[in-house]
C-alpha cells in the first residue's frame, strides 16, 4: 500500500477528500471505491503504480477530436471506480476487489513513453481519480520531458483534486452518460448527485485544462432529447460554444445486456439539436459513417478535418485556423 493523498481525520474515522463522494470511512474499511482503505488513521491506497492495463492508442479514441488530432497516446489504468454503471464496458477492471496489474513506477511510465516516441499520456479505460496519486506523480514528472498528460473521467473529483493535479493536467474529456439525467445516475450507476460533474468541470476550465465533453445515449432508458438539450445549453452558458461534444452509442455490456445498441439516427438527432443550440463542434463518436464524424469551419463550412472513426483521412488546418476563411478552430495541434 502507499499513502494517499487529499484526506482529513475525523477522529478514528477518515475524511477522503479525493471524489466527490467524500467517503467517512472508518479503522479498517475502504472507501466506496474499494482502493482507499483507513489502517490505523492513515488513509492509504492500494493500487498505487498497479498497472492493470497500458496500450497505445489514438487520441480520437478517447475520445479527443480536437486535441493534438491524429497524436497516438500511451494509454495506462489501474483498477477501481467511484460509480458502479451497470453498463460499464471495463467492468473486470473497474468493478473489481482484486488489486491486480504489473507495479511500475512514474519513471517507468515516462520512459516507455520516450521510448515509443510517444507524447500524451492518457490516464483511461478505468477512472483516473481512483489511482491519482500515481497519476499525479505521473504527470508531473512527464512535465519535465515535455509530455502532455490527459484524463478520461466521469468528472466526479473534488476541487482540492483539480487544484492539485490542474498544473500537469493538459486536457480532460469528461464522460457524461444519459446526458446527466439524475434519476439514471441514481438507479443505474449508484451516483447520489451529479452536481459535482458540473462543478469539476467549471474547475477545469478555471485552471485552464483543455475540455471535450462526451454523452452517452442509452437506448430506452437514457435517450431524453429534453436531457441533452439541457445539457448542451449548459455548455453553452457555463464554458464555450467551442467545446467539442461527443455523442456516443451504447453497447450492450455487464448488466445491461438486454438493451440494443444505440441507433446512428438518434445520435444525429442529438448532435443535430447541439448544433442548433449552438455549439460548434458536435460530433457522432464511436459509429462510423456519420457526417458529425468530420470537423467544419464553423464560420464557412470549410471540412478541416476528415474522419472515418479514430483514424484521420485528411486534416486543413493553417494552424489552428480554417484555410478558406482564415476563422479560428478550437484545436491544439504541433
């Protein structure tokens, strides 16, 4: 085990102060996470440096659209999650009690990155949160190699945490699910408020992390065009009409294994509502063959970047301008 950070005592219980959850947790017991555990009054966790996934795989996979387009990533994770979704995809990892993984260390992480040639670290496929001690460390040190490091999360962190890691975090996309409908946080993912996503988010923006925003549709149960619609003008009003959003269809997995897959139709549906709403950049994510596949100049219609799901066919771009009409694209890109 290695000492956690973000935590107060309580006296012989532990305040953690990593999640929004914020989980008094008492001598002996974990936290709703199951990593972050109170043995004699000291808050440790328990899959610091377990690497229990690592890949290399393209940013669009993330999904970023807009960050560093067409960059490959060195993709880690460990186990654990403060939600428990009854559809997650990455349930062997994410539900697990088992601290699995191979045990490797910042340098080692920043090495086989330097090695690769890669320059983004992802922090994914589990929640990022649940293993930011070694995250943290992690980012830190890729600062001083020129790395940009990224998170894929839920968004349920608490402000002490984003102040903590906001100096080495590069981009983040958080990961809606049903638009942010809080009666389907509560029945299917055992969240008691999503308030905290919104707060996180307005967090990142505040230390200047650069932001994509991804929702996924839920056929039935998590398709409220009213939902989304709520959630896009929250965009607009909170952040920026130039916040990369992507819709996502669902795939039938761990418990829901009963519900179809998203329809292409209902995702343009949405992505089509943002657009009118006002959003610049909405995007059907993980279905090819869509027209929200592709960037367009927002001002002319330009196609500036053309996509067939995670791999980029062709990218014009004269920086991060439109070549036909010179306006400005949110993008970061060499």
């Amino acid at each position: 085990m290695h000492e956690a950070m973000l935590w107060l005592k309580e006296g012989n219980k532990i305040r953690c102060e990593l999640c929004a959850r914020r989980c008094l947790i008492p001598e002996g017991k974990e936290g709703f996470c199951r990593v972050r555990f109170n043995n004699n009054g000291t808050l440790y966790t328990k899959n610091y440096g377990k690497i229990v996934s690592m890949d290399v795989d393209p940013i669009e996979k993330k999904p970023f659209y807009h960050f560093y387009p067409g960059a490959q990533t060195l993709s880690i994770s460990s186990v654990g999650c403060n939600f428990k979704c009854q559809f997650c995809i990455n349930c062997d990892i994410s539900q697990t009690d088992k601290m699995s993984g191979k045990t490797y260390s910042p340098d080692d992480i920043i090495k086989i990155a330097n090695d690769k040639g890669i320059k983004i670290i992802a922090y994914t496929y589990t929640e990022p949160t649940i293993f930011f001690e070694f995250a943290y460390r992690t980012s830190r040190l890729a600062k001083r190699y020129n790395i940009k490091n990224v998170f894929v999360t839920n968004g349920y962190i608490t402000s002490e945490a984003i102040k903590k890691i906001g100096k080495y975090l590069d981009a983040v996309t958080v990961d809606f699910k049903a638009s942010g409908n809080t009666e389907f946080y509560k029945k299917y993912m055992s969240v008691p408020d999503v308030q905290p996503i919104f707060t996180a988010l307005k967090n990142f923006n505040k230390h200047r992390v650069f932001i994509e925003i991804s929702n996924l549709v839920i056929p039935g149960i998590g398709d409220k065009p009213e939902d989304n619609h709520k959630l896009v003008e929250w965009i607009m009003d909170n952040l920026d009409s130039s916040i990369p959003y992507h819709l996502l269809g669902f795939t039938p997995s761990f418990q829901m294994t009963d519900i179809p897959p998203t329809s292409l139709e209902i995702l343009e549906k949405f992505a089509t509502d943002a657009q009118q709403v006002g959003l610049r950049y909405p995007y059907v994510g993980n279905i090819w063959g869509s027209r929200f596949e592709n960037t367009y100049c927002y001002n002319c219609g330009q196609s500036v970047i053309e996509r067939t799901g995670t791999f980029i066919n062709t990218m014009n771009l004269e920086g991060n301008k439109c070549p036909n009409c010179g306006f400005g694209i949110n993008v970061i890109k060499d």
